[in-house]
C-alpha cells in the first residue's frame, strides 16, 4: 500500500483537513459509502487538494482560474473550499474546450464501490483517464500502488497525474497513451475502471482482462457494469447512476445528435432517461422510434438497460439481451 510522505508545503494544514473531513462526511451521508465503507478510510486518508493544485470556475464568457498560491488570502481560501466541494472540477481547458477534469468525489466514491473489490482478495486494476491522478490515488490507497495502472493520451496530463500522485506520496503506474487500446504490457487485469464517455466497448480491454473481471464504464449517460467472460465475450447492466464525463480521446468520435431532436416534444427532451435512451441508440436508431419505445415501456430507468459484447458484434438491450429490443452499438 502506498505511503504518504509529510505534507510540509500543505497550505493551513488544519483548514484543509478539516474541509476533507467534511467533504467525506457529505459523501456518507449521501450514502455512496455503503456499498463498500472501506474507501471511506480512502477519502479520509488522501488530500484531493495536492491534486487540483488550480482548477478552473465557469463564468459568462469563459473560466475562471483558482490556484494553491494566489498571493490573494481571499482567493486562495476559495480554491481550497472548492477543492473539497463535491463537485467536478475543470482541470485542464484549451481554446474553451474541456480536456479534464476531477470528477464529482461521490459519484467517484459510487463507481470505486462498484468496482467490488472488498473482500479482501488481491485486485489488479487499470484505470482509463488519468486526469489529476486522484482516482489514481484513492485506488493505490486501498488496493496497493503496485496494483494500479492508470492511462491517458496526453503527456501532460499523465505528467501532472505523476506529479500530484508523489506530492501525495503513490506511485502507480502512469502510463501515456491510447486508452482505447488498455495497456497490454501491465495485463492482466481483475479491474477495468474508465473515467471517460466511451461509445462503444475497446476490444482490447476484454483479452486484457483476466476471466471473471469487472469492467465499469460511462457509456451514453450512464454508467455500464459488465462481466467478462473471456477475450470476446462481456455482459452487464446499466447501473442506476447517472454520469457525465468528458469523452475518450483516441477512439471514434460521436458527433452530437442535437440536429435530429428538433421535432421530438420538449417534456421528453427534458427527461434525464430518456437523454439516457437517445445517447445509448445514436446513430442505429431513430429518434422519434426510441420516444415511441419510451413511451410504450413505461419510461424505462436504466436498470432495465445492459451491453453484450460477443465477438465481432456489440449490442444494447432492454430487460433481454436476446428480447425484441436490440440495437448494435
């Protein structure tokens, strides 16, 4: 298990543990521990702070930047409180594009329970999308550094992901490249965790895995939990979490289907699941046919959504991945 190294260049040492402490009590109270109250130790124990060393606020017109050493007392006092708000925060922006961020702690939380590795056995995991490391981190904490491969397309971000990680005194691996394609020199993994919106399931990631591993991922809004069989085959509910992350960089790119929604009722429009319904069917299905699938099941939540992956061919289901809902992803 990695070892912290003393915070000496902390900034109000007392102040920031006593924000981390009420960041992981609102986590609890959410209820996002329950699953696995093991990663409550986690929270406690890694200082989110070391890694978002400067974020970015949106404003009108642009973003807002807060930094650790702004000579402004003021300033500096709010990018600490929202260092240890349970919030996303904007990390790394370029000509007004998102390109990452730290996710919103207690959905992290959620999605490390999911993982279910507390039953004490040994897990390999990697992780896809390195962002500030922080995952990374909370990862290394609990399962052991040696054990956490984390990937990102961008050496910046997997430099600064190294940077923070031994600030904070882990050291997973942190490799640079496509995470579409894993990371097949640290292979074999029990875990795959991904921290960006995929669009469909990286074959390489299920001959990476070992036999009965866990893959969890944000595909369309939601969140995909699938077993894997073997180098072709992966089945798993959606999971009744919502999620919005930045999407994978290096595989396809969906292009936005906003166009098509013109014509489609506004109350429909502003139902979360059924956003969650036109992002999982885009580009196979058309849209007035999933409102009128909406509507004629009832407005389906998630759970009643899964993936099967089966050699060549992946498709997304409802209640049945052999029922008469299908759609190829």
């Amino acid at each position: 298990m990695g070892a912290q190294a003393p915070l000496s260049d902390e900034p109000d040492p007392a102040l920031a543990e006593e924000a981390r402490a009420s960041l992981v009590r609102d986590i609890a109270a959410g209820g996002a521990f329950d699953g696995d109250p093991g990663w409550r130790e986690a929270f406690e124990a890694v200082p989110r702070h070391l890694f978002v060393p400067y974020y970015y606020l949106g404003v009108p017109g642009g973003y807002e930047r807060l930094w650790g050493e702004d000579p402004d007392p003021v300033r500096r006092g709010r990018w600490l409180r929202g260092a240890y708000a349970d919030a996303p925060l904007a990390t790394r922006v370029r000509d007004g594009e998102l390109l990452s961020s730290s996710s919103q702690p207690s959905l992290m939380a959620r999605m490390l329970v999911e993982l279910r590795v507390g039953d004490g056995g040994t897990y390999d995991v990697l992780e896809i999308g390195a962002g500030t490391g922080y995952n990374a981190a909370l990862l290394a904490h609990r399962l052991g550094e040696e054990h956490v491969t984390t990937v990102d397309l961008d050496p910046e971000i997997t430099e600064s992901a190294r940077r923070h990680l031994a600030a904070a005194g882990y050291r997973p691996a942190v490799v640079t490249g496509d995470g579409a394609a894993g990371c097949a020199e640290r292979a074999p993994y029990d875990r795959i965790i991904a921290t960006c919106t995929l669009n469909a399931v990286p074959r390489p990631w299920l001959a990476q895995c070992r036999p009965g591993a866990l893959v969890l991922a944000p595909l369309a809004t939601g969140l995909i939990a699938l077993r894997v069989r073997d180098a072709e085959h992966a089945q798993g509910r959606f999971l009744h979490t919502p999620a919005y992350f930045v999407p994978l960089r290096g595989g396809s790119v969906r292009e936005p289907r906003e166009q098509q929604l013109g014509g489609l009722p506004r109350r429909a429009l502003q139902s979360e699941l059924f956003r969650f319904l036109l992002e999982l069917t885009a580009g196979t299905v058309d849209p007035y046919e999933a409102l009128a699938l909406w509507q004629r099941e009832g407005r389906p939540v998630r759970e009643r959504f899964g993936v099967t992956v089966s050699g060549e061919y992946a498709w997304a289901w409802l209640d049945d991945p052999e029922g008469p809902y299908a759609w190829p992803l």
